[in-house]
C-alpha cells in the first residue's frame, strides 16, 4: 500500500559500504559487529530526509531517528544479519513507540458511556465524514449495537440525501431536517430520539467545515455545546499528508477532539500522515478505512500498519 522505505534503507546502506568497503563496521570478536559511528550518521541523516519526503512530519522524522540512533549507536549485532536488517528492524521498532503512544479502547469506551454514547464527526470537505459514520454504523451492528444518524450537515442538500441513503441501506433511523436548518437542533433532536427509543449511539454528521472559517467553526462549538458529545473524532484523509495534521490542530483548538480517524488508508503512497498525525496532536488513531464498502474499516494496529509501510507490495 505504501511507498516501502525498504528500498532507501537497502540503497543507504549499500552507499555507505561502497565508501567504506574494507571497514564498515568495527568487529567485536565473537560477539558479532557493530556500525561506525560515521557512517550511522549519514545513514540517519539522509533517514530523517526520507521520512520528510514521506509526509512525516519534522518532529516526528527527529524523534524516529534519534529512536534508531539510540537503538543502533554502539550496539552490537550478528554477524549473519545485513546492515540493511538491522536498520530496518531499528525503525520499525522507533515507529511502533509513536504510534503505540495514544491509544483508545473504544470498544471499552463505549460499553461503559451512559446510553445513548453521543459520537460528533468533524473534519474538512471531502475526507469522508459520512462513509466513515455508515462503516461505523455496519461495525456497531455487527457488535450488536444499535445506532441513530443525525444529517448534521445541513449546508448541503446533497449531505442530508447522502446520509439518508447510507441509512436506508444499513436499516439505520437518520433524524434530519431541511437545508440550512440548525445543525445543534437537529443534534439534539436525534439525542432525544436515541434516548427515547433506546437507542445505544449517536453519530453526528457535521458539514466539512474549512478550518479557517470562523463562522462555520462557532456553529460547530454551538453543536458541541448542545449535544455534549462523549467524544468528538477528526476524520482526516491520509492523502492529504501533512495538511491533515494543520486541520487536526484547528478542530483540537476549537472544539477538542478527542480521537481521529483516517480514511483512505488503501491509497496511501506515503504513510507519512498516518505515522504523525497521533504524535502530533496527542490523540489516538481508532479506525482506519479503506474502499468502498462498509466493512472497510478496521481498528487501529501500529504492527498491522507497519506491515503495510514496509511491504514490498
């Protein structure tokens, strides 16, 4: 799925043996070998340039690879490995403590939140707020849970249509009201139905508000506000690369959000966005999302998306 660093850590490590072919590395006798401190530095060097390239952001691509430094300056390894291994494992191993940093049980989360568990979407046009609220509507079914839409997005006839159609497809009750209507009404409206009905969850649409609107930005506080959401999820799009997390930093300063989620994760040339967008606003990562279909969308799994960064595929 992702651009595979695989490729720049076999090239680096290949360059620094030609610069260095009689000693790359210093030999430790029978406990196997260990990297010359010079040529570590060009490799990681030219490392932290890699990960910017891949839309990691620059904090995170400094904490990866003072992560590989830490892991591979002075250290000794087999004899049998390739230098191009033990580098790999070295970042394999930095990345999964970023990732695995901010974590959310949200199965744990929701069996515990008082019904009905109200969930607010936020995020900006075009990233897939209301494929995303549908595929988490089919998962909550398949855990036997019971779900209410409320069409938040009231600026856009087309929204309201489109989630009243995912309704309609997944036997799911849409609380909605028409074009240019309140968005916090409607909000509550469905809370009070969910309530009322027995309902276990609300998912909220909003529109796909630009971040830098102000406007729209205090009418999303105003739902917030009225609907007093148990959690508010950023959808981001994992193509947008480091624009995801600017967006991800507004929404967190306006409204607070508490975990993201990030959608088309199966076209993701880079993976950049995906390795920084947790580290960076300190929220965790719950879902990602892949195609078209409903059950495209899995949990969270820092080994499963390194699989996938990695992956010669």
């Amino acid at each position: 799925m992702f651009r595979a660093l695989r490729d720049f850590i076999r090239g680096a490590a290949d360059k620094a043996a030609q610069e260095e072919p009689i000693d790359f590395s210093e030999s430790v006798g029978d406990r196997g070998k260990r990297i010359k401190e010079g040529a570590l530095d060009r490799i990681l060097d030219e490392l932290e340039m890699e990960l910017m390239s891949a839309d990691v952001a620059l904090p995170v691509a400094e904490e990866m690879v003072k992560g590989v430094r830490e892991r591979l300056a002075g250290k000794r390894f087999e004899r049998g490995l390739r230098l191009d291994e033990v580098i790999e494992s070295a970042i394999k191993r930095s990345i999964k403590d970023i990732l695995s940093r901010h974590r959310f049980a949200f199965w744990s989360f929701l069996e515990k939140a008082e019904r009905p568990a109200v969930i607010m979407f936020v995020g900006v046009n075009g990233t897939g707020k209301t494929s995303v609220i549908a595929k988490l509507a089919w998962l909550l079914s398949e855990k036997g849970y019971s779900s209410v839409f409320a069409a938040g997005d009231t600026f856009r006839a087309g929204a309201i249509e489109q989630i009243s159609i995912h309704a309609d497809r997944l036997g799911t009750r849409v609380i909605k009201h028409q074009a240019g209507s309140d968005p916090a009404a409607v909000a509550y409206d469905a809370i009070e139905h969910a309530r009322a009905r027995r309902k276990d969850v609300v998912l909220i649409d909003t529109a796909g508000r630009m971040q830098t609107n102000r406007n729209l930005m205090d009418e999303m506080k105003k739902i917030k506000r009225v609907a007093s959401p148990d959690l508010i999820v950023f959808v981001g799009d994992s193509l947008t690369g480091s624009d995801s997390i600017v967006q991800a930093k507004e929404f967190d300063a306006a409204v607070g959000i508490g975990a993201a989620i990030l959608t088309k994760i199966d076209a993701d040339a880079k993976g950049g966005a995906a390795i920084s967008i947790s580290s960076e606003i300190g929220k965790p990562i719950i879902f990602l999302t892949h195609g078209q279909e409903y059950q495209d969308i899995r949990e969270f799994d820092p080994d499963w998306l390194i699989s996938q960064i990695f992956s010669e595929d």
